[in-house]
C-alpha cells in the first residue's frame, strides 16, 4: 500500500459513519456521538438509509451519495450487514474501513465465512481493513477517537501503538495521558484480518511521526513475519511489547508453525529482546518504557547519581540499582565535601547516594547538589526521590496546596542535561492516597505532567525506575 | 522484661517530653506539636529547665518534678545532654526513655561512647531504651505518635509493626491508612542498642493484639539470634520482612558472623522463607502483604474463580495465576451456562474466567456470576477485576460521582465467603491519574477502603494480586 492510502485511513479528513443513528445508546449513534464529543477536526458524514439529520449532521441514506471523497468509513451495522456496506465502499474509493462490531470468526464458523467475505470484498476494491472485532482507530492528530474514550488526550506525540486488544488499547491510552505519554496514531486491530501486527510494525518503522512503538499482542498469524518485522522496526525505533496470554491455562496464539515460543513469560521476553524490542510485564510497565524512551532517547545509562531523603530511600535506590545493573558510584572527596556544605547537619549524608535528610528538601539544596554529582564523569544520569505526599499534605494542612519545587527542579534537569549530556530521572512514590487527603494526589499528578513535560520520566517506585531504565538502556548499547 | 514494661513504654498512659519548647520549629516544640495535634489521650508533661508553661501545659524543670508515675520519656535534647537525662528518668522510675536525636554510634566513635554510656545507665535502673537516633512508637490505641506523621490513622489494628528506619515507618503507617491496614504498634527502633529486632520479634509472638508483623531490616545484631527469633514470631503469625541494604553496592548490616546471608535479593528471601515468614519486594508490596493477611487468614489459595471485562484482563489474569502457581480451573456447563444467560451478548464469555464484556459491569450481573463460580469445588476463591475508572469518569462527565457498586459487591462477598469460605480478591487499577481528572481517583480509594474494611484485599495490578496471594498461601500451607 502507498504511504497516502495508510495517511488517509490513520489522519482521515472525511469520515464516514455507516448505522450512525440518533439513539446515542445504539452502537452507531455512540461512536457518533463520541467522534464528535472529542473533537474530531474533519468532515463527518453519517449514513443510515433513513437520510435526513443525524446528531445535528446531515445524513446520506448510502455512502455513495455523498458528495467528493471518503478517506475512512467506520461500520458499525451488525456483522452480516459489512459485506454489503463494504461493497458500497469500495466502489466510493474509501481507502479504508472499519469494522467495529463483533460477530466474525471469534463466534464460530459462519463469522468466520463472513470475515473472508469482507476480506475479498476489500481486496477486490484495494480498500483496506482494520478489524472487525476492534476498536479501530484512535489519532489524536485530527482528533478522531473511534475507541469509547472521549477524555483522551487531544495532544498528538511521537509513540504509535498496535492492540489486539480494544480495553487494552483504551487503557493504554489513559494511562499514557496520565504520565505525559502523547501518541502519533494508535491502531485496535481486533482480529487483524486484513491490517495487522506485522504490517504495522513495517508502517510504523517508515513513519516519521513515530518515534516509539508500543504493542499489546495476544497471538500472531505468522510467526517469521511477525519477527522479522519486529527486528526491521526495532532496529530503526524502540519497540515495546506487551505479550498476553503466556500461560498454559490460557488460550492463545501460535508463533511460527512450531509454537515453541508460545511459553513462558521469560521465554517470550527473550525472544522479543533478541529482536532487538524491549519486553513489558503489564500496561503500567508498558506505558512506563514509552515514557522513558520518549523521554531518554540514546540512553545508555552506566554510573547513576542518586539524591533522596531519608536513609530507607537510599539503601533502596543501592538495592535496585544493583538488581538492574547500574552502578551507583563514589564520588570524589572534593564533590562529596561540597555537597555536605549544602546539607542540613543532621540526618543527611553526602557522597553517592545523598541522603538528603529530608523526603521534600528545597530545590535550594537539591539543584547545586544535583549540579555537583553530575560534573563527576563516572555519573552518567541523576535519580532523585521525591516523597512529594509528605510535603503536599503539610502544605494542605496550611491551607494551600501550591508547591512549585518541580518547576525549579526541571529546570536544573534541562540546564544539566544541556550542558553535560545527563538526563535525571524521577522516583515519586505513592504515599497515601486516602479519600481524605486525595486532594494531595493531584499535586503528585501535576508535578509528574511537569517532569515529563521536561524530559524527565517519573516513576511510581524505585524497583520500576531502575527496571525500565535498564531496558532503555539495553536498547540503546552499542 | 515483664509484659506490664512493654505495656507502659507502648501504650503509655503517662507521657514526659523532656527537652519540650514553644517554638514548634525546635525538635522538642515540633514533637510536642505533634503529640497534641495527633490528640494523644493520656497525660502530657513537658519538661524543660525553664518551667512555666509550654504549648498550653504545664512544664516541669525536670522529670522528677512530675508528680505520679511517668511510662514513657522522650528525650529531643542534644545527643550529649542525654545520659543526665537518662539518669533522672532512671531515678524518677520511668519504664522507658526514647532517644530522638542522632549523634550516637553512626556519627564515629564519641557518639559510640555516648551511645554506651547511656544504655549503661538504662541498665542501671531497669529501664528500656528505644534508639537513640529513630523515631520511636506510633500507638494509635492511646492516640501517640513520636513520628513526624499528625495524619495517621488514629485507628488500632492487627499490625504490629518493626522499622529500621524512621522515614521507612512513616511510609508504612501512610501507606498502611490508603490501604486499610491499621496498626497494633509500630516502633522505629533507630540505632537499636537496647530494644531492637529480635526482642520486639518476641515481644510480638506473645502479643494478643498483633496478629501480623511487619518489619524493615537493615542489618541485624546477631543472625542466630534474629532468625530463632523470626522463626519463633512466624511459627504463630505471619511475619512480612522487607530487607534493604542487599546490593554490594550498599552499606550493609552483617548477619551472623560470617556475612554469608548479606547477599542478594533471592538470598534473602530465601532465608526469610526458610524461618517461615514472607519476604517483601518493597514498601508497598509490605503494606500490601500485611493488607491480604489482615483480609485472608488462613488463605491457602488453589483455584481462583476470576471475572473481568475485557478480554485482556481475561487474558492478563490466567498468565499472571500460572505465574504464580495458581489454577483458573474450567468450571461444569451448568455454570457456564448459568452464567452466560447473565451476560450481555457481545464480547462477553462465560467460564472461567468469566469475560464480563465491559470492565464495569453492574453488580445485578457480577453478583450472580461470582455466586455461580464460587459453588464449583474446584474453585477456592474468586478474583474480580474493576476498572472503576471508566465508570467513575463517565459518572464525571454526568455531573455526579456517587458509585455505590462496592457495598453491593463486597455484601455478595462477604455472604458467599460466610456460606461457603470462599473469599474475594479485588484487582482495582490505576488506568488515568490525571490532574484533570484527579477527582475519579478519590472513587478508587473510597471502594479501595470499603472493600478492604469488608475482608476484601484490593490490589493496584494483577501482578501484585497473585504474587501477594502467592505469599499468603504459602504460609498457611499445611
């Protein structure tokens, strides 16, 4: 397929919606009502054999009476109404359909009939399909979300994303919102009838909006096809993958025609790194590696300088930074002595890490100390710990919430990064987030926005800092 | 040392702050300030040379001054004022001093020698000293807190709670309120030259309140001594043990005399095991043991009977049950069908795992779905997944918040739990903490505390629900 037919179906100008009806409780009237709600930037056209206005739209009774071109027609009629519609698609010259609803080969062997009937219908017209059984298309670009999720981000960004899964996709997507990750387009391929993982990742490797691939995969449709064009686009971008469905209790799909990797957990993970991707264990870790690769570009990680408050902070940081393979490196009398001049006498201890003494020390402490470590040349990156609850909620106990340490401390990061080349990244704990004192959490939320706004990645915990910092850095090792 | 020692230094009823000021930004005005505003129900008497009147109460210009009985004295004068002190509390018959202050054996070999002389003293009088250089006893039954945390829970629990590090119990005693873990009491042992590990591990065995132990470790006395000790505590309730300080990298205390337990993670936990108690990967996973322990006694697990909606969580949960060693055992096709009739027909799947279709489905169906698995012999208890964001966000975007599903829930819970023994695990994760929509994360944690309350451990991922769950069946495993 040229790059225009994928550019038409993944940044649709015009949109067709094939069953859009008033009834938002309907399927067609929902997805309707939610491409609208969110915003979408281009022409849509609902058509529904009735005519008339739809949702304040005007309505056409076949797509073929809409007036100029069609880029993506959305279906969202009952499975054995596709053909038919998908017919009259073809002959609009849509580049591309989705088919929204379930009813194909995942009920049994009539769907599966139909799923190929769709399939020929398509091919014979060289219009494309994603799906059925998925959610389609989410592209925040021109605004269009064809997945139930009208709160998510408008903002477009650098990671493309494949799901086998439509909730995992939505999740994906959420979670990437809450921790600053943007995407370029995000594809539910549902049963990846025609469009599929493999093809994607070839799309995505020549994409140059796409800096960062990110994949939830259950089962693949041929094993050599899916590696090697794991291999082509990882060796151009990161790619992180989400493999589901690893146990022998679960149904899942074959790889190659031997389903010898069609294992465990840490035999998948070994096959994906061999292709040179990076494995995560679950949509947090996931969403976590996207952060850190849109954040840390080139990171090859080595020598961390790491500053936290308080003792348990710094044994730990000691702790997982071994399991991961960092090191944690002494530092110089000269440095070590300049940073102790910084710290409050008691309770803190300078050297590699800083203990601070404090979970919450000022940014008048923490940036020169910060500065100090990363002039050591065996420092490579900064970690720094932040136990933002014990702060916010004292400052809430004074009756005001605004906390602007993170602005002072991204704005040392960029300077250091700048200037030396070494990125910091964040550990921001969850506290407490109790009903009665929620109001605490935002401003963790807030702080993490800023960060990673900034390039800085921020992690709920120390064990999944180091963790995915090590998968960064093993994709970038020369 | 008799019981009624441990009962006056924990739970005292009469309390001396001896180095007590008006000025909340000196240590011993800040600690008072605490102690009044956590509302601690005995007696208050500062103690400073000055007499008067300090933060409302009448002060005394030394401890013998106080008329009556004094249990606990905590001591916020410089490390070298503390032997006089000592020896006046020793005089005044005081069961227990707490050292607050550093400046004992971390900081070289004068305070090491202070650090002697004053437990001679202690020794001296038959009084216990807790630290020095820690932050002594949260006691929520008498309402004290020695540690800088005024919004702890004031509620008493089945916790009794061991930390080597101040900031690290701090973390617990938050951690413990957002998650429904209340403590019997929690003592920062600091530098623990007089009540340390070992002792508080049997203190504990025999403790009625305290029927689970938490602990934060760093290094140990004596290693034979520790883990008789800890072998003793898990022989008659679950010991959770979290243990920091394992990289070569860290300083490390050493364990028996020859070091060779100082090694790694797995080293470790391994050892932890071997004396019958459960090794911790971090603060949060602690707190999250204790939590499962608290809801599930006696939990020995097998078969989970699991409901999600959405194929991936389908999906997610059987890998994540294989991983950690436990069935998701098919189900007859009476209850397949039982339950498929409950279901709505699209994208939904009976079995087991029951695909509930959407990832919050009403209750008027989960309810009779858990009910259906939970009578399968083969099933031991039930998993559900909520992704209550969706539905909280969705109940945003409609102008009001008030989800009531979890009383409907956690009541069926509790009746199939009574009628057949069966209980419920929640799997409740964060998909979107964003600040905009920070509001739906207080729903979570108000289901969170509900469930929790109701015998029903919640968990932020499928991860951390099985591997939990893995620990605690491992422990009561006949």
């Amino acid at each position: 397929m040229d790059a225009s037919a994928y550019e038409r179906i993944f940044y649709p100008r015009r949109l067709a919606v094939i069953g859009a009806s008033d009834n938002i409780l309907k399927f067609g009237g929902m997805f309707l009502h939610t491409i609208k709600s969110h915003g979408y930037e281009g022409e849509i056209f609902p058509v529904n054999p009735k005519g008339g206005t739809i949702q304040g739209l005007k309505a056409y009774a076949t797509i073929e009476d809409v007036p100029g071109l069609v880029d993506l027609a959305v279906l969202t009629v009952p499975a054995e109404q596709t053909p038919a519609m998908a017919e009259a698609c073809g002959r609009k010259g849509v580049a591309g359909i989705e088919a929204l609803t379930a009813g194909f080969r995942e009920v049994g062997p009539a769907g599966a009939a139909l799923e190929q009937e769709l399939l020929a219908i398509c091919h014979k017209h060289g219009m494309r399909l994603i799906g059925p059984n998925g959610f389609g298309v989410y592209s925040p670009t021109v605004g269009l979300t064809l997945m139930p999720g009208v709160d998510f981000s408008r903002r477009p960004g650098p990671v493309g994303f494949i799901s086998q899964s439509g909730g995992g996709a939505c999740d994906a997507a959420y979670l990437g919102r809450s921790r600053g990750v943007y995407y370029s387009v995000m594809v539910s391929i549902g049963n990846g009838t025609d469009i599929e993982s493999a093809e994607l990742l070839r799309y995505f490797a020549a994409d140059d909006r796409t800096k960062i691939v990110g994949m939830y995969l259950e089962g693949v449709r041929d094993g050599r096809e899916f590696f090697d064009a794991l291999r082509l686009c990882a060796s151009v971008k990161p790619v992180v993958v989400l493999k589901g469905g690893l146990s022998d209790q679960g149904e899942r799909g074959t790889v190659g025609h031997t389903g010898s990797l069609a294992g465990t957990r840490a035999g998948w993970d070994a096959a994906i790194a061999s292709a040179g991707a990076t494995p995560a264990a679950d949509m947090p870790d996931l969403v976590d590696c996207l952060m850190a690769f849109q954040c840390l570009p080139g990171f090859t990680g080595g020598g961390a300088g790491v500053l936290a408050g308080g003792g348990l902070r710094c044994v730990e940081s000691l702790d997982w930074a071994s399991e991961f393979g960092f090191a944690v490196p002494p530092v110089s009398e000269a440095t070590t002595e300049a940073v102790r001049k910084l710290l409050p006498p008691a309770g803190s201890r300078p050297g590699n890490p800083v203990d601070l003494a404090n979970p919450v020390m000022s940014p008048k402490v923490i940036v020169p100390a910060m500065r100090a470590l990363a002039e050591e040349p065996q420092i490579n990156f900064l970690v720094l710990y932040q136990m933002l609850f014990y702060l916010l909620n004292e400052m809430r106990r004074m009756g005001g919430l605004k906390v602007e340490y993170h602005l002072e401390i991204a704005e040392a990061a960029r300077e250091v990064r700048a200037r030396l080349g070494k990125p910091l990244a964040l550990v921001l704990p969850e506290v407490c987030s109790d009903p009665e004192l929620w109001e605490v959490e935002r401003g963790r939320a807030e702080a993490r926005h800023h960060y990673v706004a900034n390039g800085i990645p921020c992690f709920d915990s120390s064990r999944s800092a180091f963790s995915v910092l090590r998968r960064v850095a093993d994709y970038y090792r020369p």
